[in-house]
C-alpha cells in the first residue's frame, strides 16, 4: 500500500512539472512591442536626417540662387552706368576771378545729363576738393546717391566720387547705404583725360571709357573683370 501511494505521487508531480516548463516557452508577449518599438524609432531618426538634409540643401540652393541675382543685378546696372559716363566730357569758362563757371549752358558733353547735373551741382565742392593745399585730402563723394535700374531689375543704389584728379569711382550695391552694403556690390572706375592750355589752366576734363570690378577685389588692385578698358 505505501508503494502505491509513492506512484500516485510520482504521477501527480510530473503534469505540475510539464506545465512549469510550457509556460516558459510560450511567454514572448513582450519581445514584439519591444522590436516594433525600436523599429519606429530608427525610422524616425532617418527621416529626421533625410529631413534635415533636404532642408539644408534647400536653403544652399535658395541663397545661391539669391547671390547670383543680385550679382547679376549689380552688375547689369554697372555696365549700364559706366556706358552712360563713358564719352562724356566737362568744358569750362573763367570768371574774372580765375574759377571755372560750371552752371554755363553748353559746356557739357553727356547724352543722359549725368556729368553736367553733378557739376552744375557740385562743381564748386570738387574744384576745391582738388585745388587744396592739403597733402592727405580725401575724395569728394556726391551727396546725392544716384538709383540705377536695368531690364526692369531690382533698383541698384551708386555713390559717385572724384578724386583729386578727378578720376571717377562709382560704388553700386543694392544697400542704399553703400558704407553699410552687406550685399553684393562693384565699382565702376573712369580715368579722367585733363585739356590744359599753355598757361596751365584746366580747361576741359572728359572720361572715355570705363572698368567694372567686384568692390573686394578691386580694394585689392586685381584686374577689372567687367566693362570696357582703359
């Protein structure tokens, strides 16, 4: 009788163990919300990336493409101011006091009225400009900016300045405010050819033909990259 009780036992304790062992197998509930977890998340990452990537090159592209208009703009207003001053020519009288008179009708040779505006304007600033003593003197700058607008582009802002020679250098940017310009912006330059008589008096001063260059690089005296040479 004790052994048969030891069998049915025995036999008892073997089902309880099955079932410990089956429910070790069938427990992966979990594991496929982990999985679908981290397979979001690295989708996510990438396309973050991907994302961002696009943007980035979006806006290269954008501001490229702004650079390169404005660059076009300036230069376009560039050769068309410079064609405007090219062949232009300034011929004065005296006064019984030795001063040139820059307000008389007819002395001027210049097509859009550029040159004769300015002198009639301010020509007794710049023969003072160029007839002082000072060793240092600095360029006379026109204080009237002159807007300039080609093939109906955006307008483009000129400072114009006489050297003592009375060499021109024209400043364009598209900031109004050429010493503030953070944009893209060229100088146009007309060596300025002196008629003297045999006295030493200044009597005429014409500009024939123009340079263009990028405002940086001419700072740097590298050769024009625009316009007509001199």
């Amino acid at each position: 009788m004790k052994q048969q009780r030891m069998r049915i036992s025995a036999s008892a304790a073997s089902p309880r163990r099955a079932l410990q062992c089956g429910s070790k197998l069938i427990d992966t509930s979990g594991s496929s919300i982990i999985l679908a977890l981290v397979f979001f998340l690295i989708c996510a990452i990438v396309g973050s990336i991907v994302l961002t990537a696009a943007s980035v090159n979006s806006k290269a592209t954008s501001t490229y493409q702004e650079a390169q208009q404005a660059e076009y703009t300036v230069t376009s207003a560039a050769d068309l101011l410079g064609s405007m001053l090219a062949g232009t020519k300034a011929t004065w009288a005296y006064d019984g006091e030795g001063k040139p008179i820059f307000s008389e009708s007819g002395s001027y040779q210049d097509a859009f009225g550029t040159i004769a505006g300015i002198w009639q304007e301010y020509g007794n600033d710049i023969w003072d400009m160029r007839t002082t003593q000072s060793a240092q003197v600095k360029p006379y700058t026109v204080p009237e900016t002159l807007t300039v607008s080609a093939d109906s582009l955006d307008e483009v802002h000129a400072t114009i300045e006489f050297d003592r020679d009375l060499n021109i250098t024209v400043t364009l940017s598209l900031d109004p405010d050429a010493e503030a310009a953070s944009g893209y912006s060229m100088l146009v330059s007309l060596q300025a050819i002196p008629e003297f008589d045999r006295t030493g008096k200044l009597l005429a001063v014409s500009w024939d033909s123009y340079t263009v260059a990028k405002a940086s690089s001419a700072t740097e005296q590298n050769p024009p990259t625009g316009g007509d040479a001199v």
